[in-house]
C-alpha cells in the first residue's frame, strides 16, 4: 500500500507570500552593510567607494528583479538554483569589499538568503548555496590570514544557517502531510457522501484506506447486540467480509463503550485496560500495532481498526487522519441506511410488513432466474383468508387487520429468510420458496394452517374470538411451468380449488 505524497509547491502562487519578506530583509540588510561600511570603515579609495556604491545598487535591482520573475516563472526549481549560484558568489565576494569588522552584517545576509531559498525550494539549492559562499568566504580568510576565533565564528554561524534551513524544511515537509490529509479527508468525502448503496461505500473505504495507511490488515464493524459484524475486514492480501465476533473483551468493545480512539504502538507489551483481554481475528498471527476510532451515527455504533505485524507502524498524524475518515463514513453509513430504509418501506405492505404486490413478482422473478441456473425447484403457495369480509362484518376491521398481522408473523415461522412473502391484495398472500419441491410445500403450508388455528384474538371488549382458516394452493416451478405469469395463475387457481373443496384446504401441485 502506498501513501499519497504531493510534492511541496506546485502551485506558483504557494510561496508568494513567504518570498516577499525574505527580499526585503535583504534590501534593507544589504543597504545596511553598505551604509555602515562607507560611513563607519571608509574605502582606502574612491575606485572600492564606488564599487561598494554600485554593489549595493546592483543586489537592490538583482532583488526586485529576482522577485518579480520568480513570481512569475513557471519552472521554480530551475530558477533556484540559478539563484544560489548568483548569491553564493555575489555574497561570497563581498567580505573583500567589506571591512572584517562588519561580517557579521555580511552573515546576517546569507542567513536571509539561505533562510528565503529554503523557504521557496528543498534543500539542495540552499545547502549549496551556503556550500559556495563557504568556499569562496574560506579563501578569503585564507588570503588576509583571518585568526583562529574569526574562523570558529565563521563555522559556527554557518552551523546555525545549515540547522535553519533543515528546521525549515522538516516545517515544511509536517505542513504538507498535513495539506496532503486535509486533501485526502476531503476527496473520502466526496466520494463517500456520493454514493447510497452500502457496498459501494464500503468498496470506496477499503480502497482509500488502501491508498492514505500503510497497514496489514483493518476492518470496518458494526455492532450487533453483543457481536460485531465486519463489514469489511482485510487482513495481509485476504478479506474475510461478514466475519462476527463477540465483542465482550476485546479491544474492539473498548472503544465502542467508551467511544474513546486507542493507540497501542507497541503490543509487545502488556495491555493495561480492564476488562481487555487480546483476541486474534482473520489470520493466526497477532497484530504488534493496533489503533482503533469509534464510528458513532444515528443509526451506526461500530469502529474502524487498522493494524500492523511491525511495531510502530504508526503516529498520532495517522490516528488523527483515521478518525477524520471515522466520522465521515459513520455520517455516509447512515445515509446508506436512511435510504435503504426508505427502500424498504416503499417495499412493504403498510399494514403487515411484507412486500407489497409489485415488489413481491420482482422478488419471485429473480428467484426463479436463481433456480433455473441451479437447477432447483421453486414452489409458489397462495394464501387466502376464508370468509374474510363476513369476519370483518362481524369483528370489526381492528379485528380483521389483527388476523392479517398474526397470519404473516405464523407464515414468517415457518419459511426461510430466503423465502419471500408478499400481500397479493387484500386478504390474499404469496410465499415464494426457493429450492423447494412441491412436497416439501405441502409440509409448510400445512404447518402454517394448523399453527394459525391455534393463535388467540381478543376483541374490542377484551373477548376471546375465533381465528378465521384459510385455503391454500401451490405450484411448482419449473416443473410445471417456466413462465412466472403461468406460475401464479396455476397457483391461484389451485386456491380456488381449495375454496371450491370448502375451504379450510391445501391443493397442492399433481
């Protein structure tokens, strides 16, 4: 996995801002220099006078010039090192020029010179900068035979120039991770706030999670009563989605209940929170760093853990990112939830909560599609409730909605989670059952209509009042037919057979 990295300063405007003041500095101290040297230390002779005069006129222009063009260069790079040249030598010559008395004046100088090409480049430009005015300063040390406490101030004033530059740099470099994560917390955003489907968000979190962490293994989860569902769950190149684990103990459980991240650096060490003991998920390997954050929404409590097999894979700039994804996919998860929410009640009968008659055939289809790849049979039962509109006459309609609501939580007892139940309309109900024989359906709808007639109903004054039969009639697919439409209607009509018959009957497929 690799980090995203932006290379400091490819926008030309970065660095306007931090260059103006460095060139000014250097006017006003070059002036300085200058001033101080004629009036103070005056030149043996007019030629030294005057080439002092025109030095401090040519560096003032040189300035100007060179801030107006570097604002305005497209390759900034180029030109910084076209600029360490020039102030290297220009600066380097001038201790000849000046008196020694004033070269602290001429170090203050390339302290800014240093200090301004650090800031506007990397290291390079700067170090040889320092590097050039060095050599060529040394020589003239050499030559006026400068003593042992001059050269120990010299070295020691560019020490302080070389450790200014590095600060300046490693500023710069904590700065741009910084930028760069703020970026990348921003794009997540984007991208992750986009999109409603929760398998697409959670594909959107692996791969970004991919990209801004280095890490061996991490998993989003949610909880579930005393579990955690992961989501997602990478662990060294293999995922292991939908794995649970009891939540009691773990690290994990830690931060749900406190909602308080965790860094742990370093797990070769005893882990000193109570109630924590360390469990292994995914592969058998432990994890020596771990971090977890919260993920807490209106409608999602569950946690986002990356972890390494090395120790210190981790810092706090990481935990800081992790917790800025945390809150921005606690927020998309419960957007994806809120939709698939307002899906699923478009979905469903008001009433019983089963699928209402349109989505119920589109459920049907798609099982029948699933069967016929497999090779399996898909059984149909219609469901009727016998005398319905004479009960409600007699019992009221509070009555009659409560037999309803009853007669689907008995059908719910009896069929898979893969089954599927609709309201065909008004008292009449479909269940669709996959990888079921015709036999098997008879079994099931027999169930269904002995555990009804046990159900008790209370009512308006409280009283006990009889439960209403129902009739039944199945088909079978594909074995009598292959068209869904044909389907339901050879199961319809079974259920009129089984009314026909005197109701209170099950007329199963020949």
């Amino acid at each position: 996995m690799n980090r995203r990295i932006n290379k400091f300063g490819n926008n030309p405007q970065d660095h306007l801002i931090s260059i103006l003041p460095s060139v000014i500095a250097g006017m006003i101290s070059l002036s300085i220099t200058i001033f101080a040297t004629i009036i103070l230390y005056p030149p043996e002779n007019d030629i030294q006078r005057y080439g002092l005069i025109a030095y401090g006129i040519a560096g003032t222009i040189y300035l100007a010039f060179y801030y107006r063009n570097y604002t305005l260069s497209p390759n900034k790079t180029t030109y910084a090192w076209i600029n360490a040249v020039i102030a290297g030598v220009s600066l380097g010559t001038l201790p000849y020029l000046v008196s020694r008395e004033l070269d602290y004046l001429v170090y203050s100088l390339i302290y800014t010179a240093a200090l301004a090409t650090s800031v506007i480049s990397n290291r390079g430009p700067a170090y040889f900068l320092l590097i050039l005015f060095s050599v060529i300063h040394s020589i003239h040390f050499l030559y006026t035979g400068m003593p042992l406490n001059s050269w120990v101030i010299h070295t020691g004033l560019l020490i302080a120039s070389f450790i200014t530059v590095e600060t300046i740099q490693q500023l710069k470099m904590i700065s741009q991770k910084q930028m760069n994560r703020l970026e990348i917390v921003n794009e997540i955003s984007k991208q992750i706030i986009s999109t409603l489907d929760t398998k697409q968000l959670l594909a959107l979190l692996d791969a970004e999670l991919q990209n801004v962490l280095v890490a061996d293994t991490y998993y989003i989860g949610l909880q579930k009563d005393d579990e955690l569902e992961l989501e997602l769950f990478y662990d060294d190149g293999e995922y292991f989605n939908g794995t649970n684990f009891k939540l009691e103990g773990s690290l994990t459980n830690w931060v749900i209940q406190n909602q308080k991240v965790l860094f742990l650096p370093d797990m070769r060490f005893p882990v000193q929170l109570e109630g924590v003991t360390l469990k292994l998920v995914g592969k058998s390997r432990a994890s020596l760093s771990w971090m977890g954050v919260p993920m807490k929404g209106l409608h999602v409590n569950g946690v986002i853990v990356i972890a390494s097999y090395h120790t210190n894979a981790f810092n706090r700039s990481d935990l800081e990112l992790l917790s800025n994804i945390a809150q921005r996919a606690a927020f998309a998860l419960d957007n994806t939830y809120r939709h698939a929410l307002v899906e699923e009640q478009a979905r469903l009968d008001s009433l019983t909560r089963v699928y209402n008659h349109g989505y119920f055939i589109q459920k049907l289809q798609e099982q029948a599609q699933t069967c016929q790849m497999e090779n399996q049979p898909l059984s149909l039962i219609m469901l009727d409730v016998d005398f319905f509109k004479q009960y409600n006459d007699t019992f009221g309609h509070t009555a009659g909605d409560e037999v309803l609501v009853s007669l689907c939580d008995t059908i719910r007892q009896h069929i898979k989670k893969t089954d599927a139940l609709g309201r065909w309309g008004g008292e009449e109900f479909a269940i669709s059952l996959p990888n079921t024989s015709g036999q098997q359906a008879v079994q099931i709808a027999g169930r269904i209509r002995e555990t009804l007639a046990t159900i008790k109903i209370n009512g308006n004054q409280n009283e006990a009042i009889p439960v209403p039969t129902i009739s039944l009639g199945i088909a079978v697919f594909p074995n009598e037919t292959r068209e869904i439409t044909t389907l339901i209607d050879l199961a319809d009509r079974r259920l009129y057979m089984a009314k026909a018959r005197g109701r209170d009957q099950i007329e199963p497929a020949p």
